[in-house]
C-alpha cells in the first residue's frame, strides 16, 4: 500500500463510531439499525477502503435519488447475492436507465435463530425497509406474507401484472393464488414447496402391514407408524422431514374442516381459537407425546443415514430433497417407494411459496416492477435445488432427466401442485405456532398456549406504520481518486472472487463520491511483493512483504496505518482482532 497517488488530508465527519466486520457478525438484525445511515467518512482515500472492508455491506446507503437523475437506482434484498449481483448486471444491460444494488438478507438477521425470527414482528419491518424488492418466505428466507398484508408492508402488485397480462399465465396458478388477498396480489413467486410421502416398503413386508393405497387417512398412517415403531431398535413409524415449511401441520389444518383465514375483511385475519385449528395441531403433537411414532430429534443425526438404514417407516420431504426419489436411488438406498398423501375429512395437499414483492416504502414503483418482472422469467439455476413457479418449467418433458428424479416422483410432484391448496396466510398466521411446537414436546407450553400468545400478537400488530426504503444513491461525478485493491488468495495462490468487494467498492464509493476503488486480480503466480508494488490495498498474509537491500537492511513495502489512526482520536479499534505478523529479523532497527 505504500505510495498511495494521491495523499490527502483525513478528518472524520458525520457519525461518531465506526464497527468492525467481527462486532458487525455479533449483530442481531435489530443492533444493525443503530448504525448510523453514512457511517463515518474517512478522508484518507486508503484508510477509507479499509474502513469499508471492515464495515462490509451492513452499513445502510444513504439518501434518495433526485427526481431525474439517471439511473434510478434500487434495492434488491436476497441470501445470493453473488447469483443476483450477475442477474443484475444483464438487467442493466436492458435496462440502462436502472440500477440494482444487491444486498445481503443475512445483515439483517445476523445471529438470530429460526425461533426467534419467527416470534419477532419487527424483522418483516426490517426486511420491508431493507429494499425496493424484498423476499417472501416460504421457509425461513424473507418476510411473513401474512403479516406483511396486516401492516401494509407490501405494494399491491396487480395494477402492473394488469398492464402485463401474459406474464401472469407464465406461472403455476397455485403459486400466484398463493400470494394474493382480496384481489391485491403482494408478490410474484419464484419457487414452490409441496410434499410427498414417502414409505420403507421392505418395513411394511416384514412387519405384515398393509402399503399405503389411495384414499388412505391420517388415521390409517397412524395405525401403520406404531406397527413399525420399536423404540428398542431405535425405529420409528413416521418423521415429518418438512419441518422448515411445516407442510404437515398445515395438511392436518387444512384437512380439519376448519377455517383458519376468514375470506372476508381488508385485512386477513387468523382464527387462532378454531376449535377445529386446535384439534388437528394437538393430533400432530400426540405423534411425539402420546403415540411416540415420531421422533424430535432424527435418530442418529442424520436423515439420510436414517432412513436408509430402515430406521423410519413412513416419511414426508419435499421434492428439493432428491436423494429418496433420486432415478438411482436403490443403488445406496434400497427401499424407498412413493406413497399417496393421506386424506382428513377433506382431500388437501398444501403449497407454499418463496416469491420476490415490492417494498410499500418504495420511491421508484416503476423501477423496482420492471426489475421483479425480470426476475419472475428467469428459470431457477442447474445448481439450485429449488423447484420453479413457472409453469413451463413444471411440464418439460424433460424434467425428471434435468433433476435426476424418477418419472413417477417427477408426475407426483406435478399429482400434488393440481391438488393444492395454497397455504401462503396459514403458514404465516402460525408460524410462531410452529416455532414453539418443541416446547410442547417436552411439556414447557401447550398447543392451547402457542394459539393464545400468537392471537395476543396479532391484536397488538393491528396498527400500520408508515414504511421508509433506504435506497443507495449511485456516484455520478467523476472520482478524484482511483486507488487498486487486491482481494486476498487462497493456499493454491487463487484469488477470491472479486464481485463481493466490487459490490463492497460501489458502495464506498457512494458513500466516497471523490474516491473510486478498482478491484484488481492477476493470473498466474504472482508473489505478495509485487502485489504490494501494484495495488493501493490488498488482502495478505500475516508476512510482512518487503525486499532485502543488503545484510540486515530492507524495504517494507507496506505502510504504517499507526500514525493516521493515532492521528484520529475517534476511529475505535479497540475492537479489532489482535494480530501477529511476521517480520525479518532486524526489521524494526532496518526497515525504510
């Protein structure tokens, strides 16, 4: 870093306090909305960049862009970011007069467990206002549509898909239904989840018990899941393996006869003392407590191992988890076979879905529209497990090949997206329900309880508050300053990809208009020396580069960043990690 090319006097204005990547990762999403929106400014072009290193994505951009000024730019919430960060770039491509910034969903729930994601109503705040398009979850990956709708978190997105007919009839109908609330559609879907149920059928025919037929009942897999039960050989009849979208729970709900969601109302609102609601929840329950067909806690740790050893007799999984109806499956795991979804007093297979919508905090409708209807088109990538919410890629007759599944699991997946019934409210209405459910297993709380607390919640959420997007505002003049920096290798001498710190470098410089940070890699082998030579900042390792001139006499090709932070009595970096670095013997007496 020695001999940045433009030195320049540094002082700090603005905020008070600047925090390190280390306390950044102790954060809960909550502790991250204290920092303050433009962080420090740091006038040192270098020691600025490091700065950024250090604060990473999790400080909030600041301002609005002017009526105007091109681009628009907007925020994009996700967990990829590296995936979205590329979408993003060809969106620009077609649509110059826009800009994405893509942002990490993780900031926001740093550290915080799925319990206490599911029982705090302010994360959907924090996700609301964290973007233009923010994530709904059908998992533990966005916000809770339910309560979205209930706070006026969301844009009604009809008005547009309106405009755009024929975008609508690319999706699942189901995966649409599931986002909409008295006509208002709150986001477009991008995956779906639905179950299957599967069965051990080598189970069945050493214990004499009849296989699963159509039109069999919850009741019937009950009678089956404690014959093959035998708590000495660690066995167990049944395991729900759809606990992250708790689809079981909500096919009992579903199939109680009872009415969770009332259809009527500009609000949704959850019956939460449905008798009905109630009864199906308590019969899931009995399975751990009171029947012992089912297990907490998977038997020895992992489901796979579990199930193909014969330890489960009954199971539900979601069709992402393709290793149980892979196309070679009976060459590691023999065994299992597909069975049809149980029936209650009506026939319902839920659906859920995870789906992108736009911000009610937003400034730019418009942009952040034509960004979501983007998306929407984009088919789900080879490498992803998920299954995708548009319609053609459901019929390919290919689709069971591309996935590596059986035809039959492949026709069974498309058997339960017909027969659904989209649970998108449900699932959000009883989340925090879900969330408790350990605590009944082991008789801290009662399902009665969890009903309770969740309908006290929902009275004390009924008021809306209005809802503010913190959208960067992009550099548009033109940087007195252009510093290189180096992203940091791997033991085979690779670089890291550079799209995270080029993502890191647009932000700095939103924040640093004056200063432009270009990200720099280089092919070959390449010693830490001349990296020094050539770059402003670069990620190292704990050996101090340098050049030996003669016996006991060389040259540090780093500076000393002591003196500009002892000269700022403001920058904390008490809580930065103490680090040892290696030097020549002799360096500090030699070193110039």
């Amino acid at each position: 870093m020695a001999g940045v090319r433009r030195p320049a006097d540094w002082r700090v204005v603005g905020a008070d306090r600047l925090v390190s990547r280390g306390a950044l990762q102790s954060m809960s999403g909550p502790a991250l909305k204290s920092i303050p929106p433009c962080g420090r400014r740091l006038f040192h072009p270098a020691l600025r960049a490091i700065a950024a290193l250090l604060v990473a994505v999790a400080l909030p951009a600041c301002g609005l862009l002017s009526p105007g000024e091109e681009p628009v730019v907007i925020t994009f919430t996700t967990y990829r970011v590296d995936y979205y960060s590329e979408l993003a770039e060809a969106f620009h491509d077609e649509n110059p007069d826009i800009r994405v910034y893509v942002r990490y969903l993780g900031d926001l729930a740093e550290g915080a467990s799925y319990e206490s994601v599911a029982n705090d109503a302010g994360f959907n705040r924090l996700v609301a206002e964290s973007g233009d398009v923010v994530p709904i979850e059908g998992g533990i990956s966005g916000a809770n549509l339910y309560e979205c709708i209930r706070q006026g978190l969301l844009y009604d997105l009809r008005p547009f898909l309106d405009e755009d007919p024929g975008l609508e009839s690319l999706f699942i109908p189901e995966t649409i239904e599931a986002l909409t609330w008295q006509g208002g559609l709150y986001g477009l879907p991008w995956s779906f989840s639905v179950s299957l149920m599967l069965y051990n059928k080598q189970l069945f025919d050493e214990a004499g018990v009849p296989q699963p037929v159509t039109g069999w009942t919850w009741d019937d897999l009950l009678q089956a899941a404690q014959a093959l039960t035998d708590e000495g050989e660690d066995r167990f009849g049944f395991l729900d393996n759809t606990r992250r979208t708790n689809l079981v729970p909500l096919a009992l709900v579903a199939q109680s006869g009872g009415r969770l969601i009332a259809s009527s109302g500009d609000l949704p609102e959850a019956a939460l003392d449905d008798p009905a609601v109630a009864a199906a929840l308590e019969w899931y329950v009995d399975l751990v407590r009171v029947h012992r067909v089912m297990p907490v806690v998977v038997p020895g740790g992992s489901i796979l191992d579990t199930l193909c050893q014969g330890k489960v007799g009954v199971w539900s999984q979601h069709p992402e988890q393709s290793w149980a109806i892979h196309s070679d499956v009976e060459s590691f795991c023999p065994g299992p076979a597909l069975a049809p979804w149980p029936r209650g007093e009506e026939q319902a297979q839920p659906l859920i879905v995870d789906a992108f919508g736009i911000s009610a905090g937003t400034a730019h409708p418009a942009a952040a529209w034509r960004w979501l209807a983007f998306l929407g088109q984009q088919p789900i990538a080879s490498g992803f497990p998920e299954w995708s919410a548009l319609r053609a890629e459901l019929e390919r007759p290919a689709l069971a090949q591309d996935r590596g599944i059986t035809r039959e699991a492949a026709d069974a997946v498309r058997a339960a997206v017909g027969e659904a019934v989209p649970m998108q409210l449900e699932y959000g209405a009883l989340k925090s329900v879900f969330a408790g459910l350990p605590e009944v297993y082991d008789g801290r709380e009662t399902v009665a309880q969890l009903l309770q607390d969740a309908a006290q919640t929902q009275v004390e959420l009924g008021t809306r508050e209005p809802v503010v997007v913190d959208t960067p505002v992009p550099a548009t003049t033109e940087a007195e300053t252009v510093i290189i920096f180096v992203p940091g290798r791997d033991r085979m001498g690779g670089f890291e990809d550079p799209r995270a710190y080029e993502a890191l470098a647009e932000e700095f410089r939103r924040e640093n208009p004056d200063i432009e940070v270009e990200v720099r890699t280089f092919s070959g082998p390449i010693l830490d020396e001349e990296i020094a030579r050539r770059s402003d900042v670069f990620l190292g390792t704990p050996r101090v580069p340098g050049g030996q001139l003669r016996e006991n006499e060389y040259t540090i090709l780093v500076s000393d960043l002591g003196p500009l932070i002892d000269a700022d009595p403001g920058f904390d970096s008490g809580d930065l990690l103490e680090f040892g670095f290696i030097v020549p013997p002799g360096y500090a007496e030699s070193a110039q």
